[in-house]
C-alpha cells in the first residue's frame, strides 16, 4: 500500500439528509480521504456563496479530486467555477438544471418548494424508500441516523437550492456515475454518464461494489 502523502487526495461531499457517513463503503479504497462535512447555512445565501465558504476545507497546495453525491455533486460543481481539482466525480447527482426532472423544474418555476419543510423530509421514510431505495437493516439503520441528525433549516435550505438551480456551465473534468433506477434524478435526463444499471439514488450503499469500480476508473 502507497503511503498516505503518495496516495490521490480526495474530498468527499455527501447527500442533503447525509453525512460523511454516506461514504462508509468508498472509505476503504486507497486514496487519502478529507471528508467535507456540511456547514451551517445563512438565512437567504446562495449555493455559489455557500460552496465557497465550505471550500475553506479544501488545501489546493496540492492535486486533489472531489466526489460529490447527489446534492454534495452539485455543491462540487458550484466549487469547480473558482477551483482547479483534477477530478470532480459526480454519484446520483446533476451537472446542469437540464438534467433536472420535469417535476423539479415545475416547482422551480411556480416557486413550489415554498412548501416543501426540512422535518417533513426528515421523517418521511416510507417515501424516502420508494424515491431513495431499499437499503439493508445496517444501512437503513445508518440513514435514519443520518436523516435524524440533520439540521431542518439546512434540509429546507437545501432542498430549495437544488430546485431552483440553474447552471448551465459544464466542465471537462467531470465524471457522472448514475444509476438508472434513479427516481430523484431520472436517468433519462443525464447525459454523458456512467450508468450503474438497477442502481437506484442510493447505490453509493446498496449497489457500493459496482459504484466503486467505476469510481475508481474515474479517479484513476
């Protein structure tokens, strides 16, 4: 094994609802992991100015790749237009607002995400199991958690900055991993990406080996 100042550096960035957690199957291939964990958001701030603000944790004194799942793959892009990372490897997430479903850009456009609430989120499982997907008793046990030590407001924040983003920007350096079973983000709307085939949005745990194999293929 490579010592730790040989191997790739990689920042990893979970999913809304999620902690670094998320990311317990990757923790285990051979790169030198810095978890990103996620800030507390301010009142009214934009997804640009929050991801620049949790850049901070980023050292850019040397090469480093970023892996971003779901919403953590859109912080990544946003990190992307004032950072040079080798690689950005998105896991079930977007690279721009025309990879969003249909639904999402109507609640975008009529401005229905005023209505969604972090708590009901939180504790909506039945519903998170039918758009998320089934997990193992270990795994289901590690996302309640997850969900349950999440900040409400940060949910809220969230949820209405994936609705209404809007970047049209892409980048080279990109590599999307998506699954096509994917109903948080159907795959019939992402272009140029790695599918994971049955992998639904949360194969980063119950489809990890398949992931993994493409995720290190990307990484290099």
């Amino acid at each position: 094994m490579e010592s730790e100042s040989k191997r790739k550096k990689v920042y990893l960035i979970s999913g809304l609802g999620a902690d670094s957690r998320l990311f317990k199957y990757q923790l285990e291939l051979d790169y030198d992991f810095h978890k990103l964990e996620w800030i507390k958001a301010m009142r009214g701030e934009t997804l640009a100015d929050y991801a620049k603000r949790m850049s901070a944790g980023i050292d850019e004194s040397e090469p480093y790749s970023i892996v971003g799942c779901s919403m953590g793959g859109i912080v990544a892009i946003e990190m992307s237009k004032f950072l040079n990372p080798d690689k950005v490897v998105l896991i079930s997430s977007l690279k721009t607002k025309d990879e969003k479903s249909w639904i999402t850009k109507v609640a975008s456009s009529l401005k229905l995400y005023y209505l969604l609430s972090g708590h009901v989120f939180k504790w909506a499982s039945i519903l998170r199991r039918m758009f998320l997907g089934r997990l193992n008793e270990e795994e289901e046990k590690l996302f309640d958690a997850m969900l349950r030590a999440a900040d409400p407001f940060f949910m809220k924040w969230g949820l209405h900055r994936v609705i209404t983003w809007n970047n049209e920007q892409e980048f080279s350096n990109v590599v999307h991993i998506h699954g096509d079973k994917d109903s948080v983000f159907p795959f019939g709307n992402i272009k140029n990406v790695i599918c994971i085939p049955g992998g639904s949005h949360l194969m980063i745990l119950n489809r990890a080996e398949e992931v993994n194999v493409e995720l290190v293929k990307a990484l290099g």
